[in-house]
C-alpha cells in the first residue's frame, strides 16, 4: 500500500506526513524521490526521511507521545495550520461502515483534521482491519479523502461513498 501511494507523488512535490506505522511505511517508500518537502509530526517518519540530503524535512513542535513517537498539541495544531501544500498523508484508527474516518485522540484528530484542510490533496492507506473498526473519536468522513489505499476491497457501504463522490480507490 506504501509503495502504491508513493507513486503518485510527483518528484518536487509538498506533503504532510501524519502519525502512524502507516506513514512511517510510507516516509520509507517516498525514499525512492528527489526534492520532497514534507511537514510532519512523526519523529520516526522524520528519522527516516533525514536519510536523504535533498529532502526538506519540517517536524512540528509539541508534545511527544512516548509509544510511538507522534507530536500532538496546540503547539502542533497551530503549526500545521500555518501550511498549504499538495498532498496531505494521513493514518487512521478505523473506517465506519458509514464512511466515518475514527481515531481514539482527540488531540491527534484535531492535527489530522488541520492536514486534511490545508492539503490538495488527502490520501489515506489503510489494511483491510480498519474497515468497521470502531473508534471514539469523529475526524471526518471517507468522502474527504481523494484517494484510499488498501489491501482489500473496502465493504460495499464504503466503495459506494467513495463512488459517489468520484474518489480514487486502489486496492493491492
């Protein structure tokens, strides 16, 4: 799914890169690029990134959350809201049959929605667990997201949202 989206991210384009072991996939895919600039609160994924000279990385400040190393905050929401750029690259707690995009930190829906606003572009890679994963947290629904990566065809409620709304949808 990581090397999937990485292809349609253009040499020389602009991105957020979100919290997750999704992104963190992703950051290693986008390693076959030249002259990214990404924004992200993922230490890891900026561990990874920093490998290559001609990246521009920018890691937002706030507080980091010891089990996996994301930055979440006011600090961070201010940040990410200072931006607009090309591909906003989110990761996900779960997908309601609905079509409800789930997280279980507010603090962290409030960054992911802050990229969601300020990219042209969202993209979302998922497996196919998150499908009907629940989640307490509303960050907005499939409908907003561009294009979907995933492992799986997503169930019918959720390929009929993407459908409607003349989303991309790529499952390998």
């Amino acid at each position: 799914m990581a090397v999937a989206l990485a292809r349609h991210i253009p040499d020389g384009a602009t991105l957020f890169l979100d919290i997750g072991t999704t992104p963190e996939a992703i950051a290693r895919a986008l390693l076959e690029h030249n002259d990214l600039r990404i924004v992200t609160n993922n230490i890891n994924a900026a561990g990874i990134l920093m490998s290559k000279p001609d990246f521009r990385i920018i890691l937002a400040g706030g507080e980091v959350r010891n089990r996996d190393g994301g930055i979440m905050g006011e600090a961070t929401l201010d940040f990410v809201s200072q931006f607009r750029l090309d591909f906003g690259i989110l990761g996900i707690s779960g997908i309601d049959f609905d079509g409800s995009l789930l997280d279980f930190d507010y603090h962290e829906v409030r960054v992911k929605q802050a990229i969601m606003e300020n990219s042209r572009a969202v993209m979302l890679a998922v497996d196919h667990t998150k499908f009907g994963r629940n989640a307490m947290v509303n960050v907005g629904t499939v409908a907003q997201v561009d294009m979907l990566f995933t492992n799986a065809q997503p169930p019918e409620t959720i390929s009929s949202i993407l459908r409607d709304h003349e989303k991309y949808l790529e499952v390998v």
